[in-house]
C-alpha cells in the first residue's frame, strides 16, 4: 500500500516541478537573455468552458546576429491583440530558438492551482492511510 501512496504523492508532485522548472528557465533566459520585437503572424482563438476563451499567438522574431527569423507561440487573453501587433521576446544569444515572452505573471495560476493539487493529495492518502489503519476499508 505505501508503493501506491509514493506513487499518488509523485503524481500530483509531477506538475508542480514541472511548473516551477519552467518558470526557473524563463527567469533564466530573461536574465541572460538577448530582448528583441516578435511581430503577431497569426492568432488561433480557443474556447474554453464556460464562455471563456483564449488566443495563441504565433510570433515572429529576429536574432539580431544573424538576422535569422525565429517563430514563438504565446497563449494571451482573447482579443488583446491584432496580427501585427508587437510584443516583446527574449532570447538566449547562443540558441535563439529558446525564447521567453516578457510577461510578468505567466505560471502564477498554474502554480498556485498545482501547489492545492499537491496539498489535497497528500491530504487525501493521509486520509486514506487513516481509513486502511481502522479497518473502514
């Protein structure tokens, strides 16, 4: 029975470093990295439940070395912008490919929502394990 609590905890833990690893590398690569205009070329607009709905842009930028044009995608609030809009992009000198979009609070609900998921989990295999103890299951 502990090989499938580990298991349970390891799950729910999976996206939490997941999360926090990539906030890690964008906060690396706007760091180090090289900032520069991405231009919107296309928007995809996705309806979410609830008739909510978000845009996907796909951004085009240039490394200023090579002059070498690079696409990006962003997932942003519908609407908010227009094919050809400008948006700022960072990336990494050595590997341009690897980019980051200047926003400021990217991964906060993501990691908050992954931060409760992990905290229930733990909450209910301890309860769990509670139940298996007293006999109740």
């Amino acid at each position: 029975m502990t090989i499938i609590y580990i298991l349970l905890i390891l799950l729910a833990a999976f996206p939490l470093f997941f999360t926090i690893w990539r906030m890690q590398r964008a906060a690396t690569i706007k760091k180090i990295g090289v900032y520069t205009t991405g231009v919107v070329t296309n928007i995809k607009t996705i309806r979410t439940g609830r008739g909510g709905a978000i845009d996907i842009l796909t951004l085009e930028y240039k490394d200023r070395a090579t002059g070498k044009p690079y696409n990006g995608r962003a997932t942003v609030a519908p609407n908010k912008y227009k094919i050809g809009d400008t948006m700022t992009v960072v990336y990494l000198p050595d590997k341009p490919a690897k980019y980051a979009i200047d926003t400021k609070k990217a991964y906060w609900a993501v990691l908050i929502f992954c931060i409760v998921l992990f905290l229930f989990i733990l909450f209910a295999v301890y309860k769990i394990n509670e139940m298996v103890e007293s006999g109740q299951m």
